[in-house]
C-alpha cells in the first residue's frame, strides 16, 4: 500500500468519527487495529501520523482512559477497565 491509500483511509476513519464516549471507545479500539495491520503492508507505514490523519492525536495528548478517565500510559484505554 502507498501513502495515498493511508490518506484515504485515514480520512475515512475521520468522517466517521463518533461525538458519543461509547461509540468513541470501539471507533478507537478499529483505528489502532487497522493501523496494527497497515503496519505490516509498507515499512514506511508511520503509526503516530495516521493515529493523528484520523482524529486521535486529542486522546493521546490528554493521556486519559477513555472508559474510566484515569490517567494511562501509552495506551488509550486500560486492559482492566
């Protein structure tokens, strides 16, 4: 895959991204799972671009759970919440 085609999906991902603290939960959890997989596509593939191309770069600067609000590391919601 190419440049172009993470822009596009990116975009994608960004129209559709919810108002709501529920459907913001699943709508971040498929954004790092396709960037999980494009990953793998091209080695010049850069996460934290993409993450920020579709509307998530908010979330990791506020650095808060986004089901409990409690502050976290390096992930955008705890394993336990």
């Amino acid at each position: 895959m190419t440049k172009k085609d993470f822009v596009l999906i990116a975009e994608t991902f960004a129209e559709r991204k919810p108002q709501n603290r529920v459907n913001m939960i699943s709508w971040v959890e498929g954004v790092e799972k396709m960037a999980n997989k494009l990953e793998n596509t091209n080695p010049r593939f850069n996460r934290q671009k993409f993450l920020e191309a579709c509307g998530i770069y908010h979330y990791q600067v506020e650095k808060k759970c986004l089901k409990c609000s409690e502050p976290i590391n390096g992930h955008y919601i705890h394993f336990n919440c």
